[in-house]
C-alpha cells in the first residue's frame, strides 16, 4: 500500500471558527454535554480517522465573554470517550509546567490501559500569566526555563512508564503470586526539578507509552519536538511556508538518532466546504458576518501582547514592535501574514476568525482534496489536524465529503488496520529501556 | 417515608477480601479491564445504591506481590464510568498534599457535569512516606501540617467552584454575549499554601459543589470531617464503638454552624452472603485459607510501624509501643481488637484479611440486614459503606439478596427520587457564597 496519510480531528466545543457558536447549525448548549462530544467521536470513527485532539490551558479565557474554547477538562472528557469508543485515538493536553510527573504519568497510563491503547499526550509548557496565576506564581516562569523542565518532566514519565515490565503482573493464582517484584523497579529520580523514586502504580501502558504529541513551533519548539514528539501539530499558512517547516523539523531527527518516519507533521486545515466554491465562500462570508469585533481585537491584542483595541477597523496592523517570548511562532506567523497581504485589521481578524493562525481553506471536497493531496505528495504533511469550522456539522461534511475523496486517491485507509494509537499512525511500540538496561547489566 | 439509609459500593479490583483474586469466583484479568467496572457500576446501579467509590494512593502498593488494591486511576475511570451509567454517584479520591487546588477543582467539577451531577470528592492527606517520595519529598509532611493544607486547599477548592454563578453562562446569539463576565469572578486566594487568582476554567458543577467525603477518624480527621464533610466513611467494629463515633461526629457539627443532618456517616461492612450461616462462614473460611501469611504479616507490620515478620503465627502480637502519627485510628482499632478478644497473629490476620480492619460480617441476607438495621436505627449509622468480599459475585449477592431484605423493611429506596448524588444523600446544594457576599454587598 502506498504511503498514507493521517488524520486528526481537532475538537472545540462549537468548533473552530470564533462566531461558530453564533451560527445556526450549531448548538451551544449541547456543546456543553457528554453526548454533543460522544456524537462527534463517533464521527470522526465512522470517517475511520486516527485521532481526537483536545487543547487546553489552565486558566479561564480571557475571552469568555464572547465565546468559549473549552468546557469540559481533557483527561476526564477523554476517558469518558474512552468508553464510548471502539477505535479512534484519543489525544489530550497537559502542562508540564503546572503538574507533577508521576501524576500524569499514572493519568495518561490509566486512559491507555482503559482505552485498550489509544491515548496520546500533547505537551505544552503554558505561557499564560493568567496560567501561573492559578498555581501559586505571580509572573509566568521564562521560556527556557519551562523548556527544560518539560525535558526532565517527559524523561521522568517515560521511566515511570518503564518502571513495570509488559509482563510484570503475572497473576499466578496458585502461587498467591500477583506480581512478579523482580520486574517492577523503582526509578530513582533526582534531577534538577524533579525528585521520583517510583515505581508507578499501574502497570505499564497498552501502547509501552502513550504516544508524545507537541505544538510548539518556536525554535526551542522544534527542537523539543525533534526530540521528544512523535507528531507535531503545527500552524503553517502556505504551501512553502509548510515544507520548510516539514524540512527543518525532520531534519533536526538524527542528532537525536531518529528517523525522518518517526514522527509525523499535521499542519492545521480548517476546511470550509460547500457543493461549489461559490457556496463555501458564501459559508465563510456567513461565519464571517458573525464576528464580534470586539472579540477579534481583543484576542490578537492578547496575541500581540500590545493593545490595539483603539485602532481603526479598516487601517493597517500598526508597528507591534519586537516580539515577547511566548508563543512566538504564531506571533511572527500573523504578522507575516498581515504584511504579506498588506491586511486591514479588519481583514486580518477575518482571516484568524477560522482557526487563530491556521490555514482556512474554503472550498469544494474535490479542491480540498487537492490541498491536502498536494502537501502531503509535495512534502509538507504527512498528515492533517482537522479543524472543523463548526461542530457536529463540519466534522460530518469533510468525514462524509472530503474523506472518501481521499480514499478514492488512495490516500486514505478504508478501515482501521490496527487498535492503539500508534499503529494507527505507524508508529512503533517503544521497548522498555528499564528492562533492556537490566539485561545489559 | 420514613428515614431511609444509604449504601456506598466500595469498590477494589477483585474485592475486599485480601485473597479475592485468587478466589474462583473472580477473574483478576478481567478485573484490569474497563467492561468489569462497567458491569459493577450498573449492578450497583441496578440495586439503586447511592454511589460506588475508589480508594487510593499515590505510590505502588507496597505488597503488589501478593495483591493489587487498584488498577486504573480514579477520576479516569470514574469519568468512563459517567459514560456508561445513568444514576450511581461516583466518588474518587485524591489527595490535597500532591496536588493542586486548581487542577483538582476543575477535575471534579469536569466529572461533575459529565455525568450529570453525580460527582463526590474522598480528600486524603496522603500519610504515606512512599507517596512522599514520588513528588519530590525525602520524608512525609507532619500530620497537622497536612490538615492544615487540606483545610486551606478545600477552601480554595470552593471557592473556584464559586467563581461562576450558576447562570453565568447566557450563550445569547443574538447579542454574541457568551458569558456575563460580571458573575465570573476571580477569587484572588493569598493563603499560607496556595495563591491562586481564578476564575476557575469551567462552569460551576451541577451539584454547586461535588460531595464532599472523608474518611479519617482520628481527632484531627474528626474535626476535619465536622467543618468540611458531608459523608464520613469509617471503619467500626462493634456497635458500641460505632455509636460513639457517629456521636462524636454529630455533635462536633455545632460550632461550625452546621446542623446533624448534614453529614451521612457511612460504617464499613464487609458482608459474606450465604444462605445459612453455615454457609456463610464456610465461604468466609474459603477465602481465608486462601490467606497468604506472608502478606498478612507485611500488612500489619507496615500498618503497626512495626516488624513483626518474624513473630510466630500462633502466638500473641507483641507489644508495638506507642502509636506513631498517620494512620492512628485504624492502628488503634487494630490493637484493640486483638488485646480485647486475646487474638493470636493467625487469628488476627484472617480478621483483618476481609476488610483491613472494617467489621467483616458472614451471615444470611436476613441477618446482614438485622445488623445494619441495629446499627441504623439504633443511632450508630446512616448508612452503610459497602466492601464486597469479592467482585464482581459479593456486589451481585448483596444487590439481589440484601437490599430486596432492606427494601422490604421500608429502610432503602425502591428507585432513584433524584438525579444528582446529592440529592440521593439528601443533602442541600451549597448556595454560592461568592454570589451572597456580592448581593449582601
């Protein structure tokens, strides 16, 4: 079989675009029910996609007021999913700033083994101040310093996971043996954050680990991702822009004695579909309408990290002047965009309304195969993080429209060849490095 | 009605009885899979009990040669467990020591709307030294010091859920008015141990707050227990002993404002069903000679702070000195029980080998329910914390042998009256007390 693409499904509760809620095909109260997510997951499993993806912080909104990103939190929603799933992966964010190691190693482990391996974490280091706020900082530690904390922070989690051997748990009723004790080993951490002894109390995970996600784009990012990640998430707005982000990351892979396949890029695809191009542009131009100006000015002030409330609509972006560590990537990525294009603010903020940075791309099934087809052939993708503009409507339009446009070019899987997470996305079960060390010895 | 008492299914792997998994009955494979947690809760749910609860710890059991006390982490599996049942309250346990108020407030209150209402919350200061030493600690932090966290931190816990009003949320399309940003406020906690701003990042839960459980029974977690619980569980052996705790319980509730009513003391039973008494205890013996010594003998060293492995089965436990801190009530109990019926080791190993030190009672259906009968209406219990020997056949006994013998007595509901765990319990939903303190304002 030729090579095949990924696909992920990026879940927010109304959907991507910022006026989603207000637009009457979705439902803003259901959006805030089990059944509403338990509808889409079932959804993107019907379209046999490899993945569910929630982002998350841990603070409120700034910008609740006018719209909500989140209702339920990750881990719980997700195993709730769990159990009303069969297939499809199930990946959540979590900070490795705001957490404990042993935590989120036993988290992830639990939704792995009770999702019989489909659990996936994607790594953030929350840059919000709002964030350091609610856990005990008066100002968000530095971009370094998060960065090398999520390093050690990812180490001590994996050896958690390795801290029981696959076959540990022997469950010798005859002997009253449960566990063999000679293959469960403390870990003995002391580093520089963190001191661990282990060993976790639950056994080692269905996938050996749950598959490691990131999105930072920075430089830091990169290689953090090159590193550590098996896919990155990543905003990228053209074709060029894309392939050279491709390139770079996968060219960072060696130093760390990695293959070029084992980690998998999905840029960001909010896809507005209609039966003509005519008519998705005309369901762009409706969402469109349905921004809160407000709300925009507000978002890329934040993003900015300068007030621009007081400009005018139908003037250009002023001099932000230099960028504050952060999410920097996205910040050069909508200045760029904006000078590129030479964008009012007004036009700017309709090009974020879609996907805050990602590619908005408006058209008929058969063109957004072509998008998707192209990166992925041209070597930009080996996938896709699919941004619905709406929820439930948008997810069920591209699985029912876009997906077998896909698997028609032979894209695409017609059925789930695998059962965790990582086979969907051809990865490889880790072996233990606890285990390999001792036999070593 | 007349006063109707209250059932909590307490709920390990293969059951409470330490040698459960090696029991016929059970299946230890299946019972680190999801679909057996499954199949309990809806048993649970099917006997109209209240709720069903997790234990934990955040270290590797220390014996997990000899047995597993848990597989999957509570609020994980809690979570699943809110997909796929409609009714049961679910309470998990997690510790105020190794985590943070925020994350812990916005996980309960997650499970809280996932399932409807339905969520409680067991706090445990986490004794342990293992637990210590897996989040950065050489030694464990002192009992008062622990308490005194966990009062500020289920202070501020509140006061996240708090930070919403219940109508906050108006979604109006029309306006693009998501939230009213004048009922979400921050709470701005500078605390000895924690600073934390808010609002919190969800809603406030259906119940206003998850229920609130303790269950340690010594003076400082009684004390505890009357200011800030609303289900106390607690491990009594005779009636007498009973009595004087709910006693002591009840009538600590006045200096906080609080009225008896609001707190459910919930005993522990360990009910082994047969249809004589003979054989009852037979299966009791069963399971006893299933008993591995080596085990026992570990558990009640660790339990005593004291090694006593060495000591002959068949004679006396010796002197243990005086009682270090941690687990001081259940210590006490343990002594007693041994000083007051002059137990031999052996003899107090199978004692203590159906429930850790809750009361183990083998009986008929009837005669179970002339002990909880006594123990409710003579004023020891409003109910009961249900610990079936095995699992899932000791929950299945209880349900279609017990309970039916309770209902006919007019002590236990006949079907679910409410929707929400407090409502089951009936107890009030907690007004906000950020919302009065601004009206009062």
């Amino acid at each position: 079989m030729s090579r095949q693409l990924h696909l992920n499904a990026f879940v927010m509760p109304n959907g991507h675009h910022e006026a989603a809620w207000r637009h009457p095909s979705t439902d803003p109260r259901r959006a805030r029910t089990l059944r509403h997510y338990v509808d889409i997951a079932r959804t993107a499993e019907r379209g046999m996609l490899d993945s569910l993806f929630l982002a998350d912080g841990v603070a409120l909104w700034s910008n609740v007021k006018h719209n909500s990103h989140s209702h339920f939190e990750p881990l719980t929603l997700l195993s709730a999913l769990a159990a009303t799933t069969d297939h499809i992966g199930l990946i959540a964010t979590a900070s490795t700033t705001y957490n404990e190691p042993y935590h989120l190693a036993r988290k992830f482990a639990s939704l792995d083994h009770l999702s019989g391996g489909r659990a996936g974490w994607n790594i953030v280091t929350s840059a919000g101040v709002d964030e350091a706020r609610n856990f005990n900082l008066g100002t968000r530690p530095g971009h370094e310093l998060r960065y090398a904390r999520a390093t050690e922070f990812v180490d001590v989690v994996k050896k958690l996971w390795d801290s029981w051997d696959d076959d540990a748990a022997v469950l010798d009723r005859a002997s009253g043996i449960y566990a063999d004790t000679d293959r469960i080993r403390p870990i003995e951490h002391e580093g520089e954050h963190f001191r661990v002894r282990g060993p976790l109390n639950i056994e080692r995970p269905v996938q050996g680990h749950p598959l490691l996600v990131q999105a930072g784009s920075s430089e830091t990012g990169k290689e953090y991702a090159a590193r550590h990640a098996e896919a990155v998430f990543t905003a990228q707005q053209t074709f060029a822009e894309g392939k050279a982000f491709y390139d770079d990351v996968k060219g960072r892979l060696a130093k760390y004695g990695r293959s070029p396949d084992e980690i998998k890029i999905l840029p960001g695809i909010s896809p507005i579909i209609g039966r003509t191009t005519a008519e998705a542009r005309a369901r762009e131009a409706e969402l469109n309408a349905l921004i809160t100006p407000e709300y925009g000015l507000h978002q890329l002030s934040k993003l900015l990290d300068h007030d621009i409330t007081g400009c005018p609509l139908d003037g250009p972006l002023p001099d932000v002047g230099s960028f504050t560590e952060g999410a920097q990537s996205r910040l050069a990525l909508v200045v760029g965009l904006a000078r590129r294009e030479n964008l009012t603010i007004r036009q700017l903020l309709e090009r974020l309304a879609g996907g805050r940075g990602h590619r908005v791309f408006a058209g008929t099934p058969v063109r957004i195969a072509d998008e998707l087809e192209q990166w992925f052939t041209g070597g930009a993708a080996d996938g896709f993080n699919v941004m619905p503009p709406t929820l439930p409507g948008g997810l069920d339009e591209f699985v029912d429209l876009v997906v077998p446009e896909l698997r028609r070019r032979g894209l695409f899987r017609a059925e789930y060849t695998g059962t965790t997470l990582r086979e969907h996305y051809g990865l490889a079960r880790p072996v233990n490095r606890n285990r390999v060390k001792e036999h070593a010895a």
